[in-house]
C-alpha cells in the first residue's frame, strides 16, 4: 500500500500521509509509535507532538483538567493558549 501511495502523491504526498497516520495513532491514546527508519524522524515527531497538544485540549474540554508535566507539547508548542486554558479552570 504505501509503495502504491508514494507512486501516487509522490513523497511529499506520502510523507503527509505518514505523519498523519501516526499522528492519527497517538491521538487514540497509542503509547508507542512504530516508525522507521530515522530518517523520518523530523516529520513523525513534529507530527506526534502536535497530536499530543490536541488531545490535551481535548481532555481539557471534557475534563477542565491540564497535563501535569510542564514538558508536555501544549506547554512546548503553545504557551500563550496554555496560559488562556489555566484562566478558564
């Protein structure tokens, strides 16, 4: 399959593809991604870290609770929104 995508879209198409993918899995509450080879490291886990951030402000949405890890992507990738979400707890 993701010989015939990469034919397709070309590898800039393929490479979305595969970051959303594995976007997609950490967002479902996956706790290890499988990618390889490391050479598509600088787009998984941008890809990761950014899904991770959304989930946060989706538990956010149900819950009015914030991740406790003061590394997490939220705090990392979007400061001045993280800081708007702790004045609406």
């Amino acid at each position: 399959m993701w010989t015939q995508a990469r034919e397709l879209w070309g590898f800039k198409g393929w490479s979305a593809a595969d970051a959303g993918l594995e976007a997609l899995s950490s967002f479902f509450y996956h706790d290890m991604v499988f990618s390889g080879p490391m050479a598509g490291a600088t787009r998984i886990f941008p890809a990761v870290a950014m899904a991770d951030a959304f989930l946060a402000t989706s538990v956010f949405a149900e819950t009015k609770k914030l991740p406790d890890d003061p590394n997490h992507p939220l705090y990392k990738l979007f400061p001045d929104f993280a800081d708007q979400l702790k004045t609406l707890q």
